[in-house]
C-alpha cells in the first residue's frame, strides 16, 4: 500500500495510510465484523483521541476501541517502542544505563533480516519500526 498522506478529521495532523489487515488486528474483537474494506489512515498525534480513521473520515477508532494501549498516543508506562518484540522505552533506558549504550536496534535488525517480524500487523502503524527505535537510543545514549 502507498503511503498517501491524509489529514486526521479530528485534529488536522497529517497521517499515513495504514491496511485494513493492521486495523482490523489493533481494534477489539467486537468491532472486527464491523470494519469496512476501505482505505484507512493512522494518526499519531499523542493528544488526539483518534487512532484510525477512513479516507473519507466517516469510520473513526479511538484508542479505547483498541485491545491495547498505543506507545506512541499512551505516554504512561511502559511505551511500548517495538511491537513485534515487545521492546519498550524502559528497557532501552535500563540497558544504556547499564551498558552505556542499546543493542536493541541491532538484535531487531537481525530479526527482520531473518524476516522474523510482522511489523505490517503489529506495530499500529503497520510500518517498520526500527528507526523508532534508533532515534530514542541516540537520544538516551
């Protein structure tokens, strides 16, 4: 899926296109049946209560419509930073305390070398998300 850049019909934020198969895996069981075959976007604005929404804005799903909280819109801990390996913040923040430095970004490197991840499904944005994971340890390092 191209990465077609929509804006949140709640708090105008540029977002990205996002497959139905990612929606469909974050949202509860409930709401599963529901979800149309549409062309769906992602915000990540943290103060927008927003997570997906339809191109055309009629279909909307706040966070509380999700099976789990979002790192990226849930700032209370832990944030999570890697869905595929459940690698969050916390843990980040521990090891280059610890280490004085991360070797997490190399060990998911690996994994999805080894095509041991599912990024498209289990991270909310169902983009990779070891440049995430990069960036907060060059900023904690």
């Amino acid at each position: 899926m191209s990465s077609v850049s929509s804006a949140c019909p709640h708090c105008s934020t540029p977002a990205q296109s996002v497959k139905v198969k990612t929606v469909k895996h974050w949202l509860k069981g409930d709401l599963v049946p529901a979800v149309p075959d549409a062309l769906f976007y992602f915000c990540k604005e943290k103060g927008c209560p927003v997570v997906y929404f339809s191109g055309d804005g009629k279909v909307q799903y706040a966070a509380a419509e999700l099976r789990h909280p979002l790192g990226i819109k849930d700032t209370s801990a832990p944030v999570t930073v890697c869905y595929c390996f459940d690698v969050t913040e916390s843990m980040i923040l521990k090891e280059v305390q610890g280490k004085g430095k991360s070797g997490f970004s190399t060990w998911i490197a690996k994994e999805v070398k080894e095509g041991s991840c599912a990024c498209d499904v289990c991270n909310p944005s169902g983009r990779c998300c070891l440049s995430d994971v990069k960036r907060l340890e060059k900023r904690v390092a």
